[in-house]
C-alpha cells in the first residue's frame, strides 16, 4: 500500500476544514489576505434520490467537513468583479487529498465570462447600479474536484453569500452578518407558488433571497436546469441528513392548481440559468421531517467515502450519454415497429396492440422509459429516509445499508455506473463478507453519476481496524486506477452540523466589530486572540457571539494566531489564567 495511503488511514491526514487549517494554514493566510468579506459552504453527498426532485421526489443529502470559501477582494480597477486568474486563466484553489496539497486548477473561460455576466446582471437588478465594485473573486476548495461531492452546489452557496454580504458593505443592501447566524435557527424552509414563503420570518426571507441566487449559480456550474438540492443543503445547520424536495413550474401552470409541473417550455441556452421563480421547493432536517431526534445516533452508524480512482467527469461521458442514445434508440425501433407516428391511427389488430398504440399516443417512448428509473430512484429514496429511524437488533442488518444497495441497483439499472468504478464496490463487498458481520450489513452506492467517490455505510465499529486491509483489497482491485479513502466518520471523527457561515465579515456591520475589521488576517486573529486573552470570555462561544463568528472559526482564529506566535500565545494564556485566576 502507498505511504502515503498508510498515514492517511493511520489519521495524519484528516479531511476535515478544522484539520486542514492547521496543517496548511499558509494557504488560508494567503486566501484570506485583504479579503472584504469571505464565506464557507460545506460539501455534500447523496445517500439517494438523485435527478429526481425536480420530478417530484425527494433527496437526502448529508454534509461534510470540507468545504469551499469565496472572498472577495479590492481589485485596481473601479468596476466589476471578476474570477481569480493565474497566467491569464480563470482558476480556483483546490486540495487534492493524495498529494496533501492546494494547487490553482484552470476552469473553462467561457463558464467564467458567464459567472461574471450573471454578477453583474444580479448586481444591477438588485441594486440599480450600473456596475459592481471593483472586486477580485478567490474561490478556495477544499473538496476535491471529480469526486461527486458536489463541489458545484457548495460553490455556489458561497459564492451567493459573499455577494450578498458585499451588497450590504457597498451598498447598504444584501444580508448582514447577523442575518447569516440567524440561519441557524431555521429548522424548515418551503416555497409554494399559492402559499408563498414559509415559515414567514425575516431569517427565511434572507435565506431565501441568498438561495434564489445560489440556484442560479448551480444552474449555470451544473450546465443544466438543476433541482437545487445540491445549493440549498449548505445553508442548513444540522448533523442530520437533509430531506430536499422540488417541482418545476411552467410559465402556464405556475400558481395554477392541479398543474403540470413538467419542465417544459424554458430554453436554457436562450434565457440563461433557470430563476428561482420557476420552483416550488422545500428543505427541512430529516429529524425535523419524522420527528425524531439523534438519527445519525439511533440508526448506529459508520459511513464514509472512496474515491474510486475514476473522474466523474469522463464517467458521465462514458454511461449517461450512452445510456441515454440507447434509451432514444429504444424509442425510435418502438416507433418503427409500432408502424405508426404520434399524429395518425393505425390498423390496430387486437387489444394488445390497441393498448400500446394508446399508451404511445399519450407519451413519448424515451420519457415514459426514464421516468421509470426516476420512479425508482425516488421509491429508493423514500426507503432510505425512514430506514434511518427503524429499530433494529444488533444481530441484523441495519435498515439503512438495505435501502442503500436498492438505491444502487436502481442507479445500476438507469446506466449511471461503469466497470471502472463496481470493480473497487465489489472488492470492499467481497472483503466484507469474510468479516464476522451480519449478512447484508454493508451499504454501497456510488456518487457522481457514474464516477468519483462511493458511499459505503455499515454498524458502527463495523470495520474497526480493518480500514487498510479493505483499502489493500480495493487496490488490488482497481487494477490501474488509484482509490483513496476521502472520509470516514470514524477516522476523521467529524460529522458537519454547521451551514454556511461568515469567515470575515464586511467591515463596519453591526455583528463585527471595528478592532477585528483589519484586512490584514494577521492582525485580525491578534485581535481576536487579545479578547479571548483578557478573560472576559469563559468560552468559544461566548466570544463567537459577541463576535458574530461562528464557535468554529474563533477555535481556529486563536489555533492560527499560535502557530505563528508560539511566545505571544504563551503570554497571552498567562494573562487569561491569572485574569480568571485559574491555576497554572
């Protein structure tokens, strides 16, 4: 096994924004450097229901601990915000786990001039300004790209909320700080075209006006009209999974009871990024939907997630397109077969035949063919949400890893798989099974549409130490592909509760004050650090409050500052005690 992999399952490695800010604080310093205002999203995966809410299912999303940052920061000219560049090419920052290291990754110049288009085009509508402000936008991943992580909604997430936060610095509009800790409280958020917003609250309106832009972030990244799932589930604060549901609506059936909610009727390429207008859509916290509390904890589990060694990029290539003609070829052999079109009768010869040309007359071959694998990746779904609160004994199979394989057969059976990407599946599967477990305790599915990472979920302390030797058998197995163990909720101790949240707040808001506004980093984690000195604080929290800040983020403001000043913490600390007279 690589060296490298060995200190990664041996815990030297953690995927996590608290573990990775320590060991590479340099990056952070740099990112953060003159920032105005910054913000971080966390990442996301799918324990099932993928591409179908916008056909009126459900998703059940989960965070994790990495995440992405956007932060703007003054740029010489006067006007317009514009990607980072390095050599000339629009890039964002990101980590790559195997190498343990932040490198600039070019992206597409023509998905950049439209990122900096829609900017602008909000900036105007929202404001009545011409122009933005002079603006350089640093986007920091710390969720690999190709891996199925959603990277794309996180991005998102982010991005909306520093634009938002630089409207409120620039403008006097947007959001404040305060608005982003009010987030916290939201247990559930809906939007119904007869019913309008609910809750009706102030901190739901913010959210809601930040996510209406977030979504048409993910729409433009995603290439396509989008359900939204991956952009809302970083705004909510909980440990749980998230349950995402939405419709489309049609510019004929919107507000109108009983009707279509087919997408239909809206040229992407033409109109640009669907606007959130267009959606019904709700979020809520799985313990929030069934009523029950400590789900993670009751179903008992352990999960996490392998990156199969295979890029989701060239996988969707490779099985979605080709699923997808094979699919349309069906169509058209039915149509030829059936010796008849759409618009005329045919010469039915019994009732069989009757009945299919009816059926044919109603809806087309291929929609009717997806729909069903939709239909039961959203049965699969709703299997896997309550599976989380049945009971089980301890000899059984929890519910949970069941509803997870039937969710990859039906994803299996739609296309969105490949030989590259079973081979590793298989490989933990048949390892497993020599392992004093019960039969079937071990869920496996992939994410990505057919690459990147794959979840697997089993009892907890189901692996126990067993973590090299299963990542031993899927390297044997991958044959010339490199699988990596991103995240393990054992290994790396961390399962994210926390949404999005304010990294440097806009100078002068209400929730930050003026002795922390420097944009120099340094100076601000000082200040910080001189606060928590003086001894007023008797926690984390009670400085993040006063602060406006997340517990989280003053936790690694003051782990910062005493890296780069190991004397000046120590006097620091001394203060503290003798300020709270506590013992040496």
């Amino acid at each position: 096994m690589p060296r490298l992999l060995r200190r990664r399952l041996h815990g030297h490695l953690p995927w996590t924004s608290k573990g990775l800010q320590r060991g590479i604080h340099t990056v952070y310093d740099e990112f953060l450097s003159n920032a105005t205002v910054a913000c971080s999203a966390p990442g996301t995966f799918f324990w099932a229901g993928e591409f179908v809410p916008q056909n009126g299912g459900i998703a059940l999303l989960q965070k994790l601990p990495g995440r992405v940052w956007a932060a703007l920061v003054p740029a010489t000219r006067k006007h317009g915000i514009r990607l980072e560049r390095a050599d000339g090419e629009p890039c964002i920052n990101c980590y790559t786990p195997e190498r343990n290291e932040f490198a600039r990754q070019a992206i597409e110049q023509k998905l950049a001039e439209k990122m900096e288009s829609l900017i602008e085009a909000w900036w105007k509508a929202e404001t009545g300004q011409m122009g933005a402000p002079g603006f350089e936008m640093r986007i920091l991943s710390e969720i690999p790209r190709g891996r199925g992580i959603n990277l794309r909604g996180a991005a998102s997430a982010a991005i909306a909320t520093a634009l938002f936060l630089a409207w409120s610095h620039a403008a006097g509009g947007g959001v404040t700080d305060e608005d982003v800790a009010r987030w916290r409280e939201i247990a559930e958020v809906r939007r119904c075209s007869r019913r309008g917003l609910l809750p009706s609250t102030a901190a739901v309106a913010s959210l809601d006006r930040v996510f209406a832009l977030a979504f048409r972030f993910s729409s433009l990244l995603d290439g396509e009209n989008c359900s939204g799932a991956a952009a809302m589930a970083p705004f909510m604060h909980s440990r749980s999974p998230i349950v995402y549901w939405s419709e489309m609506r049609t510019a004929h059936s919107a507000g109108c009871e009983g009707g279509s909610t087919a997408l239909k009727g809206w040229d992407w390429d033409r109109q640009g990024p669907l606007p959130l207008s267009r959606l019904d859509y709700g979020a809520m916290a799985l313990e929030q939907a069934t009523g029950r509390t400590g789900v993670l904890d009751m179903a008992g589990l352990q999960f996490g997630l392998v990156f199969s060694g295979e890029p989701r990029k060239p996988a969707i290539r490779g099985t979605v397109a080709a699923r997808i003609q094979e699919l349309e070829a069906v169509a058209a052999y039915a149509k030829e077969a059936l010796g008849t079109d759409r618009g005329r009768k045919a010469n039915t010869g019994g009732d069989a035949r009757r009945t299919v040309l009816h059926w044919w007359e109603k809806k087309q071959s291929f929609a009717c063919t997806w729909e069903t694998y939709l239909n039961a990746i959203a049965a699969a779904a709703l299997e896997v949400m309550w599976s989380f609160t049945r009971p089980y004994a301890s000899r059984d199979a929890p519910p949970v890893c069941r509803a997870v394989n039937r969710v990859q057969a039906a994803l299996t059976a739609a296309g969105f798989s490949s030989p590259e990407t079973e081979r590793p599946m298989s490989a933990l599967m048949q390892y497993y099974r020599t392992l004093p477990a019960p039969p079937e305790s071990l869920g496996i599915k992939l994410l990505g549409s057919g690459g990147g990472d794959f979840l697997y979920v089993l009892p907890y302390h189901g692996l126990h130490d067993k973590r090299a030797e299963a990542m031993e058998h899927i390297a044997s197995a991958a044959g010339a592909l490199t699988p990596w163990l991103d995240y393990d909720t054992m290994l790396d101790g961390v399962i994210e509760d926390e949404g999005v949240r304010v990294e440097v707040g806009a100078p002068g808001s209400p929730s930050q004050p003026q002795d922390i506004s420097s944009k120099d980093p340094r100076q601000r984690d000082k200040a910080i650090f001189e606060m928590w000195a003086t001894g007023k604080h008797a926690t984390y929290a009670d400085l993040a409050d006063e602060l406006g800040l997340s517990e989280r983020a003053v936790y690694c403001t003051i782990g910062r500052y005493r890296h780069r000043d190991r004397e000046g913490y120590r006097r620091g600390m001394e203060q503290r005690k003798r300020a709270r007279k506590m013992p040496g």
